[in-house]
C-alpha cells in the first residue's frame, strides 16, 4: 500500500503518542526543522556543490536526512491543525494560477526564448 500524506501525518501521530510519549512544543520541532534542513543542506552541498565530504559525513544518507526533514514538517503539521494534503493540493492551484506564463518567459529559464 502506497503512503499517502494524509496516512503519513496520522502514523506519525500515532508513533509520537504511543513511541514517543507527546510532540514536542511547535517552537521545539521548528527549531528541529531548522537543524534537520541544515543537515539536509550540507548533504547537497557536498554531492551536488564544489565542497568535498569530511570524514563524518560520509555515513550521511540523503534520502534519510530528507525524511528527516518531512517528519518533522508532518509533526509541525498534526500540531497546528495543518492538513498538508489539502495545503498541497491548493498550492498547486496557487502555483499554477499565479506562474501558468511566469516560468515559460522567464528568459533565465529559456534561453532560447
């Protein structure tokens, strides 16, 4: 069975009230956030950047630091009443209103244009 949005936001509360006791505050898992995206980032800079890999983090995986990162938006998600699939499905609709002709004109994006 595929993982939804939906199902992943409901697993990871039941997980955080039977394994992991309570959330932690709103404020404790955005700073979370912030250090989960730092360790993200440090990944990509390295595979993807002009920095080479120090010696600790090598062992790094980036699908795991990614998920890392979805955890916690999921948690800050159940907490403050956010429904990320709904949130998503009208970002989408934003997106596509707002940039339907942005993007294709962009001439950094097209150069060709």
């Amino acid at each position: 069975m595929e993982l939804t949005i939906k199902t992943a936001q409901q697993k990871v509360d039941e997980w955080i009230k039977t394994t992991g006791v309570r959330y932690f505050t709103e404020l404790t898992n955005l700073g979370i956030l912030m250090e989960e995206t730092g360790e993200l980032a440090r990944i990509i800079v390295r595979k993807y950047g002009e920095q080479s890999f120090k010696e600790t983090d090598k062992d790094s995986q980036l699908e795991d630091e990614m998920a890392d990162v979805l955890w916690v938006l999921l948690c800050l998600a159940n907490q403050t009443g956010v429904d990320l699939t709904t949130a998503l499905e009208k970002n989408f609709e934003k997106k596509t209103k707002r940039d339907a002709e942005r993007h294709r004109s962009n001439d950094k994006l097209n150069p060709s244009s």
